[in-house]
C-alpha cells in the first residue's frame, strides 16, 4: 500500500514490535494509516480525548478520516479539561453565541468553540473559514491544529514559549509566519516530528489517528511526562482506568502513578495475583491495583493485587465484520485486518445465508464464493460464531457514503481506494472522478455503482449511475420487515430490509430498531427515499414525542395530537416563533382559536418544563 503520511508523530515508532494490532472498543481498529496507530487511538478514547460514533451497531473511529476545525476546538477544549480541569460558563457561550451563529458554527461545538475564542485560542476572523458554503465544517490543516494546541498549551502553562521565528522543517518556508512559533513548541516538546522527508506539509489536513498521537503526547506533556519513549526502570503501582483485551494482548491505561499513561502488554508477560498464583490476560480489569514493572516502555511483569477468588474475568465477546480472506481448520482472517482469529472445530456455530452448516461446508464455499461473515470473538481470541453470507452483489449496490479514502454502500458493505485519483471513474456514462461522486452524494444524488477490486481488496474502477429517486415523508402507522405504512394510508415495501439506509434520531440504525421503538408506542416522523421501483432505500427517522401538530393549548400546558402533553413553568418566559417571527403563547392561543394547524418543535429544560416552541402553520 501507499504510505504518504505528512507527519510522522513522536512515539510512533517506539511501539513494541511484538504488538502489530490489540484490542479495542471499535469495530474498525485494524484500519488505520500506519502499524501502531491503534496504541495512541486507544489511548485517546481512553481519556476522553476522542470519540468514534455508532455505525450499525458498532462503535468506529475512522481513523483515515480528515478532521474537522470544529472537532479540532473540541478536542482541543477535551484536551484542556481533562488535563487541567478547565471549563467554559454559560456565561461565555451566550456571550459569543451570535458570532458562531453568524459563522454557522454547529450548536454541539459552541462551548468548545467560545472557549477558544475567549481565550484567544481562535479568533473570529479564522472561525469564518470553519464552515464551507455546503454547510459542512471544513477540514482542519495540520498548521491549523498545531496553533490551536500550541496556544492551549500557552496558556496553561506560563513557561511555555512560542517566541521563535521558524521551525526546523525543509518546508519552513510554507508554514505561516503566525503558526511558526506554535509548531516550534511542539517539536522542542517531542510532540510532533516531520515526515521522512524532514518535511511538515502545513497545508495538508490531519487525519483522525495523527491526531490521536498529537492529542496524547499533548496530554502527556500537560502532565509532565514525556513524550519520547523512556530509559528508566522501576516498580510502581496504579489503578487501571480502561482495560482493552484484544486477541492475545492488552491496553491499560491509567490516570496516574505511572510513568505513561498507557501501556501494552502481550501474553509473553508473567501475570500473578498477590498471592503468587498465575493470572492471564483476561484478568485483568478496570478498576483494579496493578503492581507493575517497567522498563522504559515495555512493561516485564504484572502482579494483581487481589487474591484469585474476587478477580475479575473478562467474558465478553468481541464482534468483527468484513470478508473472509483466509481460512483453514484453525484459524480465520477477514480482508482488510492483518489478524487472525483461532477455531476451535468442536466449539464454534456456523450459518451459511441461515443454514446450520460445519467448518468443511465454509471452507468449501469459500473456496467457490466470496463469503461476508460476521464473526464473535471471544477473549482468548478463539471465534465462537460465523454468521456467513454469499457475497454475490456485495460490490456492487447505493453509496451510502463516500469520502477520498473510502466508500460505504447501503448493505453496509466498505471498500477503500488506494489512492482516489487512481480510481478510474463513470457517471452516467461519462469520465468522472472520485471527487465528482462526492460532490454528486453531497448534491442529494442516489447514485448505484459497480465496483470492480484488485488483489488487495482495494477499488480500482467505479461505474456509476445516477438513480431516479422520489422523497416521502410521514409518521409511520406500521412498520414491518416488508414494508411501511404512513398514517396518510401511503405504503411503501422494502425489496430487503438490511439493505435499508436507516438513521434515528441522527444515529444509525435499521429497520428492527425502528419496529421496535413503534411496537414500544413511540410516534416516529420518516423521511423516506424511494427509488425507482418504488422500493425504500433510505430512511431518516425522528421520534416525535417533543414535535407534532398542537391539539390544545393554554398558558399552562400544550397538548399535541399524538397524546403527549408537555407543561410552562411560566409562559411570559417561553421563547416562540411563529413562521420564523418572534411570538409568544397568546398569539399561538390565538391562531390556534382560528382553526390554524400549527406544527411545534419543543425544547424542554432539565424538569421537563417547555422553554422554547419553533411553531410553523400548516397548511
């Protein structure tokens, strides 16, 4: 594969090479941009540097993709807090909340981004290039988050200094002279280094595992400790603040006590409880005493301050999806993952497109098939599970979402590109490039592509159509795995339910989710893409019970037609619009009186009381 990283962060390389991939919470671990990267990812999430997001279920990182200037103030904001124990009044947001609104700062980054503009980490003149004109936040250059790092760090530390001039990088002449300073500091503190080349490529954007390193040398250089791996040797003992069992290692991390703040540990380390009685991997847990010891940055032996029969052992089950790669008697691998997965032929159960089958029957279809499986793993690194799928049409279906590193198709399938400007491209018959398919999903288009792979697995060429589409929306009356039914009596099938696009409340989600929260009696409001053979192909889906149609209304209370009634603590003090004018209860009373329909969104305080009402008449 290509490597063509722009900065090669401190740290990086110090990882043990007896470790090539461990354990953790997310799905897309093994996917990352460099050998090692998963330690600092880990890390990161571990201290609350960083999050991933839900997708099907699973919690992933994307550690290839760009990040964001307002993710950037919010990590940066993540870091302050949790190293330093900073936060932001109310006071502060409200104070620059018409400057963000004036900017189309998201609502979720404004109290990282008053923070920062408060404290002159950002001004208002770099916030107007947050956001692009298609609403989106734009990409954060690697110049950018080193400024905004270096000028956090600043200003909780005093002795900092960012006085210099230059950096020593051969392309100083491309970093501006207001972020020089910023990146100096970082580079004198270990917390950052340049590419192979001696290069810092400023103008280029970060990724979200360069940021993950960045953001814990940072860490650890708020809190004293360096950056570089160490030379020293001791014992010590701490508590485990996470604990990540991943085939045959371990990911602690811990808040205090020891030198690093995280550690890895593989099953070449002797393990015992206090008692002297041998312990395994899977012991381990947060929360324990760990009596430990280190050199530099390998830990050589773990004692478990607790006796064998209060230990805690880790029973639960790791799941990963993808296509199967190799497989044999006694092992699995899925494409895309450089680890393999034990079998145990006596002690495993298999479906093959929901047939019971045994190990024979999979090896066999393999051999004829490309296979989709879902696997469960558990802690000792043994699958437990095969829940198989002949991929007959796995490449080839509707982007659900497509970035210059990846594109995900609605039966959830992934595939990555290389490099996107080697991908030869058609739309509608005509040369394209990766960039137009983005611009054209932005746009709104269903476009159905075909997909063809090399040896790698990676995309090679795309052929691409643009779908006839229409768009419903309604609240949904009854919903099963076939179909749909609005309350307006329109009906809508699915041509296969797992292949429907499906969000809740901004979440991902699917279609046994959405019956169940109706079967639960939740009101739930669909906007629905319909292709054209009249199949949904995609649904967004909100639950209503703050949103609906006003039954009645008094300077009490407000009652909306699905039942839900909602109470003023004192309606002089509910904030109201009325077809975006400024409002208040009496005039909706009023208009309400006259036999208007008027649809209100609510947003309720802390007890429940109703603070705010967007009201819009219905026509």
């Amino acid at each position: 594969m290509k490597r063509n990283l722009s900065i090669i962060l401190a740290g990086v390389l110090a990882i043990s090479s007896t470790v090539t991939s461990f354990g953790a919470s997310f799905a897309d671990i093994n996917d990352v941009p460099w050998a090692g990267a998963a330690t600092y990812i880990n890390n990161a999430a571990s201290l609350g540097l960083m999050v991933g997001e839900e997708s099907n279920g699973k919690a992933i990182f994307r550690a290839r993709d760009s990040v964001t200037l307002c993710e950037t103030s919010q990590i940066v904001y993540n870091l302050l807090k949790t190293a330093q124990g900073i936060s932001v009044s109310g006071d502060v947001v409200t104070k620059w909340t018409s400057v963000m609104a004036s900017y189309n700062i998201p609502t979720w980054a404004y109290t990282s981004v008053a923070y920062c503009l408060e404290n002159s980490i950002i001004s208002i003149n770099s916030i107007s290039s947050f956001m692009g004109s298609n609403g989106k936040s734009n990409g954060a250059s690697r110049e950018e988050v080193a400024t905004m790092i270096g000028k956090a760090l600043c200003l909780v530390d005093s002795s900092l200094s960012a006085s210099s001039t230059s950096t020593s990088f051969n392309d100083n002449a491309d970093i501006s002279s207001a972020s020089a300073g910023y990146i100096a500091l970082l580079y004198n503190k270990s917390i950052l280094s340049g590419d192979d080349n001696g290069n810092f490529n400023p103008k280029k954007t970060i990724n979200r595992a360069e940021m993950a390193v960045l953001t814990t040398n940072s860490y650890d250089a708020l809190k004293g400790k360096s950056a570089n791996p160490m030379s020293t040797a001791g014992t010590a003992s701490a508590y485990v603040s996470a604990a990540i069992t991943y085939g045959t290692s371990i990911f602690l991390s811990f808040s205090s006590g020891m030198p690093k703040t995280s550690y890895t540990i593989d099953n070449t380390v002797p393990i015992t409880y206090k008692d002297g009685t041998t312990a395994l991997i899977k012991n381990i847990a947060s929360g324990q005493l760990l009596t430990m010891t280190y050199n530099g940055d390998l830990i050589t032996k773990v004692v478990i301050e607790e006796v064998p029969s209060t230990a805690t052992t880790s029973t639960s089950a790791t799941t990963l999806s993808g296509t199967i790669n190799a497989l044999s008697s006694t092992k699995i691998k899925l494409s895309g993952s450089s680890t393999y997965y034990y079998i145990d032929e006596d002690d495993i159960s298999i479906t093959l497109d929901g047939d019971d089958i045994d190990l024979d029957d999979l090896i066999d279809a393999k051999d004829d098939d490309d296979i989709y499986a879902k696997l469960t793993i558990d802690s000792d690194s043994y699958v437990t599970k095969i829940k198989a799928t002949t991929e007959e049409d796995d490449d080839e279906g509707t982007i659900s979402s497509i970035t210059t590193s990846k594109i995900k198709l609605t039966n959830g399938s992934y595939y990555y590109f290389e490099d996107s400007d080697d991908v030869d491209v058609t739309l509608d018959g005509y040369d394209a490039d990766v960039d137009e398919l983005i611009d054209a999903v932005d746009d709104g288009d269903t476009i159905y592509v075909e997909l063809t792979l090399d040896s790698d697995d990676y995309v090679t060429d795309i052929e691409a159509t643009t779908k006839d589409v229409e768009e419903d929306e309604g609240t949904i009356s009854k919903i099963t795995t076939s179909k749909i039914k609005l309350t307006d009596g329109t009906t809508y099938y699915f041509e296969d339910a797992d292949d429907v696009d499906v969000t809740l409340d901004g979440d991902d989600s699917d279609v046994d989710e959405l019956i169940d929260v109706v079967d639960d009696g939740d009101t739930i409001y669909v906007e629905l893409t319909i292709d054209s053979d009249d199949y949904v192909i995609e649904i967004e889906a909100t639950t209503e019970d703050d949103k609906g149609t006003i039954s009645n209304l008094t300077t009490s209370k407000i009652k909306l037609t699905n039942g839900t009634t909602y109470y003023f603590e004192d309606s002089d003090d509910v904030d109201v619009t009325l077809d975006g004018y400024d409002s208040d209860i009496d005039e909706l009373i009023d208009a309400v009186d006259d036999g208007d329909t008027i649809y209100v969104e609510l947003t309720l305080d802390s007890d429940d009381y109703v603070i705010e009402i967007e009201a819009t008449t219905e026509d």
